[in-house]
C-alpha cells in the first residue's frame, strides 16, 4: 500500500472524502483519454493544486508515489505509467472511505458546510491581506489596540474591543438593506439572486431593479477578502468577516461565529479574563451573548465558532435554554457533528507545537466546562431588539420590539374629554383619533414572548405565548400628565380565548392603585370607576397555562375571524379637569 494512504486517512472524515475525489477525478480522466496530455499535466498554480490537494496531508504525496514528476511549474505523469498500476491506485483510494461513509458526507450538508467554513477562516491569516487592513487604522490607535497585552488597567482589552466596534461601525462600514440605483439613485427592488456570478471572492449576488428606470443593480455578497475593505458595506456576514480580520491583524486572538438561524459575529479572547468575549459589531455589542435569545427572540439551533486553530461549538454560550434548543438540533447527530468539530480542530493543529497544542487543549476543556455548567444570566435585564437594518426588515424577522409606546391624548381628544384607542387582529392595526398606526407591537410599552399567530385552516388571527413558551406578557400605557385633565372612568374591551387550562391575568394600574379585570370572552364592554383621578393608565395581561404540546396556543387574546371588521380590544377614557 501506498504511503501516502495514510496520511490521506489522518485528514477529517469530510476532507479525507474531498481528497479522494479530487484524486479519483484525476485518475478517471488518465485512464478514461490515455492518449490525451493534458489529462497527464497539472499546473501547479491551479485551483486543483492550490485548493483541494496541497493544504491536506498526503494528497500531494499520493501523486508523486503514482509516478507524477515536478517539470517546472506544473507535474506530469509519464507515458511510461501504465493504466493497470493507475486502476490499481485507484482501487487503493476507493478502500480509504466506505459507501456508508461517502453516503453521509455526500448527504449531510450541513457537516459540508462546517468543513467549508473552517477552511474560509483561514483567509484572516493572510499576512498580506492583514497589512491592508492595518492601513486603514492611524498610527496612533494601532499603537493603542496593541497595547491590550502591556495594559495594566482593569479590562482594558475589552475597552479597545468596544472602541474598536464603535470606530467600525460609525466610522469604517455601512449597512446596506438593498441597494440604490447606480444611476437615478432612486430605490431598488430584490428581483433574485445570481450563484453563478464567476467573480473571485464573491459568494454570490443579489438582483433588484430600479423603481424608477428599471436599471439592474447587483449588490455582491463577498466573502473574506481584500474587496471588503475597499467597497466597506455589507450585511452582518461582511460585517463579521471584516470586523474579525481587523482583530487579527491588531494580533488579538479572534474567531468568526457563525449562527444557523442567520447571523454572523465575533468572539475575542480576553487576555485578562481568559475568557471568550461576544463581541457584534453590528449593534455595537460587547459581552452580551443573551441578546440573540433574550433581545431579538431567535429560536437559535446551532452556533459555531471557527478559528485557525479549531472549531467550536458555543450554542450553550447564547442560550438560558438548552432544553428547547436540543429539540430544534436535528441537522446532525450530536456525536456526527462533535466528531467533525474535533477532526477539523485536529487538522488545524497538526503542525502546532506540543506547547501551543497542550494549551488549547486545556483551554478547550476548561471552556466545554463553562459552556456546560457555566452560571446562565437569567435576569430581567432588556437586551433591546435588533438595531442594525431598516425597521421593516428587523420587525419582518422578528428581531427587535418596539419597546416604551406611550399613548398620549390628541388635540381634539382634550377639548372633548375623551380618549379612544382600538385595534383589530384581524387588520393588525390600532385606530386613535383617525389615525393608524400597523403592527400590534408599534403600540405597546412592553412585551415579551408574544405574536400574532394566524390560523389559515381555520381562518381566525389572534396574539398568543411563542410556541414552547410558559409565560408572556404585554402592557399598553396611556398619559395624560402633559394636560390639566384626569380620569373620570374607562370603558374597557378586551376579549380572551382559553383552551384546556389555559390563563389569563388582565390588570390596570392607575398612579398607585392596582385593580383585577374578569377574563371576558366575547366583545362586552366593561366600565371601570375605580381609576377616578388617576393621570396615568397601564393595562396588562399575563397569559400562561395550558397543557401538552400546544398549552402555547390555549391562552389568546383578541381573537376574530381574518374576515372580522370587529376590534377585539377597544378602550376609552373618559376625561375630566383636575380639581383646583
């Protein structure tokens, strides 16, 4: 047997798997055309050489054992090298992989995408590229972030972390939602996206078309690479890879985190803490790995985070709740994806020092630790929604909220005493004074773990808990301490809906006094007396309960037909002037 099989065999699983068809493709070509050279001559330079075989342990080495000499810049196989010993190599290569291995590495996507991803990184090594990205610092703050190894100053590397994330956001990139027209300026439309664009470093490019001249812009997705620099925008993909190549280049260890529900940041090690520090360039986040779950609300699955040393699995970082996470985590086996999770970290260390490779193998082990049975941030604190990206965008995803709506009296509504607000589910839209304003959550002060949820088999709209979710709650507040008026009394509808055990907890707050609403579960008017003098109204509902798999769905509020021309809640006060 050849030698170079084993060397080949020592690659990850998924790598192993690549090589040998990029070997066997060679082969085949040879032995398939034997009368045709340039099957038997491979340039040194090419995309073959330079990307598929010699950046992996024994690929180069099996083509020289097979008989392929150095003529300059490229190898060739003689003529003297007979189809038989070229069947019988590759015979050799077919034994490395077995048809059950080769099946679930040509199957599963996702452990591909992980191998794919671990070579990408490797890009933020470039000497040359990080020299680029160096330039475009003063002399001044490099002397500054590289300071962060001398400083005895408290965090003082998280500091540059968060200088550096402030500089690069308002400063160094721009956010791009969809991009204007190159001619008129005016908006674009996204038409479609464009994988077959053969620009180098552009993964792909997104199609849209002028409003107005209906000109066709393309807006390039890069990956990491020298044209990030110049065009300086993107989303938080270009964000992250960019913002990452700049802490690599100021000698900070930096690795890309990649989560699968669609994001993209970084994760820098605290020399101080020895700690791995969040850091989202994009929202100008430092040291806040709840804001994902807890601020934008994403159901999160599986997030990694990749270096030129090793790839992780950090998920348990992001989240307060593991169990709702392992039930989304169905791309991969747990034991398939820590073993190719621990087979790319082996390859990326072969050729560190024991010393170096006993470090990170503590590192790694003491991090795993915290990661499993680290202390979890359960407060209350409020993460606050996405921030990066046009509102329309961040509300369509449902990462962010409008958080601290105050409803105020109008103009008209002073000089009648009187203050009207209602909102059908229906429409998803609140009515006051003759104005509209769209979404339930434009209009609340506060909520958590709520949605609109439509029902298309049964045609009915109404808000519920998110789906696994014990407990939400929601609160409208109405001030009138900018007038002389107070309240006289409140006409009150707010319909609910319960299933199976389902509950629901209405409260109204008025200055000091709390009171209790009856869960009313059809659209009847409720007159309330007791908020007499109050100058501001908060009204509330909890909805929890339920039981099996739906109790999500047994607590609703404001349900109707997608039909219904009804508001399920409606309230209005009724105004009087302050006693003198």
């Amino acid at each position: 047997m050849l030698q170079s099989i084993n060397d080949i065999k020592s690659n990850s699983s998924d790598i192993c798997f690549q090589v040998v068809n990029v070997l066997l493709k060679l082969i085949n070509d040879i032995i398939n055309y034997p009368h045709q050279q340039k099957f038997r001559r491979i340039f040194l330079d090419s995309d073959i050489i330079q990307n598929n075989l010699l950046p992996f342990a024994g690929a180069m080495e099996f083509l020289f054992e097979i008989g392929f000499i150095s003529d300059e810049n490229s190898l060739v196989l003689p003529q003297s090298i007979s189809s038989s010993s070229l069947i019988s190599h590759k015979q050799e290569l077919l034994n490395i992989i077995s048809k059950e291995k080769r099946l679930k590495f040509t199957e599963n996507n996702f452990l591909k995408e992980i191998s794919l991803k671990s070579r990408d990184v490797l890009n933020f090594e470039d000497k040359i590229l990080q020299n680029k990205a160096l330039e475009k610092l003063t002399p001044e703050s490099i002397e500054l972030f590289l300071n962060f190894n001398k400083s005895t100053e408290l965090f003082y590397h998280e500091q540059m972390m968060l200088k550096l994330m402030k500089w690069f956001k308002e400063e160094f990139f721009e956010w791009v939602d969809t991009p204007t027209c190159q001619s008129c300026c005016n908006t674009t439309k996204f038409k479609g996206i464009n994988h077959e664009i053969k620009e180098k470093n552009v993964r792909y490019a997104e199609i849209y078309e002028c409003e107005n001249c209906h000109l066709i812009t393309d807006f390039k997705r890069y990956g990491i690479c020298e044209q990030l620099l110049i065009v300086r925008k993107g989303r938080c993909g270009e964000w992250a890879y960019c913002f990452t190549l700049f802490c690599r280049a100021l000698g900070w260890e930096a690795r890309l985190v990649v989560d699968q529900t669609d994001h993209v940041w970084t994760e820098v090690w605290s020399v101080q803490q020895k700690r791995w520090i969040h850091c989202d360039p994009c929202e100008t986040a430092l040291d806040k790995p709840l804001l994902y779950e807890k601020g934008w609300g994403k159901k999160l699955s599986y997030i990694l985070a990749y270096s030129n040393e090793e790839v992780q699995d950090v998920t348990w970082r992001y989240t307060s709740n593991s169990d709702d996470i392992l039930k989304r985590r169905t791309l991969c086996t747990e034991n398939e994806l820590l073993n190719t999770i621990l087979s790319l970290s082996q390859q990326r260390q072969n050729n560190l020092s024991l010393i170096r490779s006993k470090y990170l193998a503590e590192r790694r082990l003491k991090e795993c630790i915290e990661l499993l049975f680290g202390c979890k941030i359960t407060n209350n604190e409020n993460y606050g929604g996405r921030t990066s990206g046009a509102l329309t965008w961040r509300l369509a995803r449902g990462e962010t909220q409008i958080n601290q709506f105050i409803w105020t009296p109008t103009k008209s509504e002073i000089a009648k005493k009187k203050f009207e607000l209602k909102y059908s589910t229906a429409m998803d839209k609140y009515i006051h004074d003759n104005s509209i304003c769209e979404g339930w959550q434009n209009g609340v002060y506060s909520y958590s773990s709520l949605f609109r949820k439509e029902e298309l088999d049964w045609k009915r709209v109404y808000l519920c808990r998110e789906e696994n979710c014990k407990k939400s709650t929601v609160e409208w507040k109405f001030d009138f301490t900018s007038t002389d008026l107070i309240v006289r009394r409140i006409s009150l509808i707010c319909t609910s809906t319960l299933f199976s055990n389902g509950q629901i907890e209405w409260k109204l707050i008025g200055n000091d006094f709390t009171m209790n609403l009856p869960v009313i579960e059809n659209i009847q008017e409720v007159i309330i007396d007791q908020m007499d003098g109050a100058n501001f109204v908060t009204l509330s509902a909890c909805l929890f309960g339920g039981s099996g798999d739906l109790a999500w769905q047994h607590s609703q509020i404001f349900r109707q037909s997608i039909h219904d021309q009804e508001y399920p809640f409606q309230i209005t006060f009724i105004l009087k002037n302050k006693k003198l």
